[in-house]
C-alpha cells in the first residue's frame, strides 16, 4: 500500500480515478439488480388473485 500523505499528484489523480469507477460500476450493479426484481417480480404481483 502506498502512503496517501506521500504519493505524487499524478498518482492521487489515478486513484482518484479508481474510486470514481468502482462506484459508478457499483451503483450501475445495484440498479441492474433492482431493475431485474422489479420487473421479475412485477407480472406476478399484477396475477394475483385477490
């Protein structure tokens, strides 16, 4: 592991970087993931018998 306190500009900007795409890839998943119940679980909601 790098120390933050010593690492150049360039390297912060990359990680930086890093972060900002593990997010956004983490925030695209859970929609996914939502998207997919939703509509997995929306036909059958709608069939019910009352």
């Amino acid at each position: 592991m790098s120390d933050p306190a010593r690492e150049s500009e360039l390297e912060a900007k990359a990680r930086r970087g890093r972060n900002i795409a593990l997010a956004l890839g983490l925030v695209l998943f859970v929609i996914l993931v939502f998207v997919v119940t939703i509509t997995r679980l929306g036909g059958n909601v709608a069939a019910r018998p009352l």
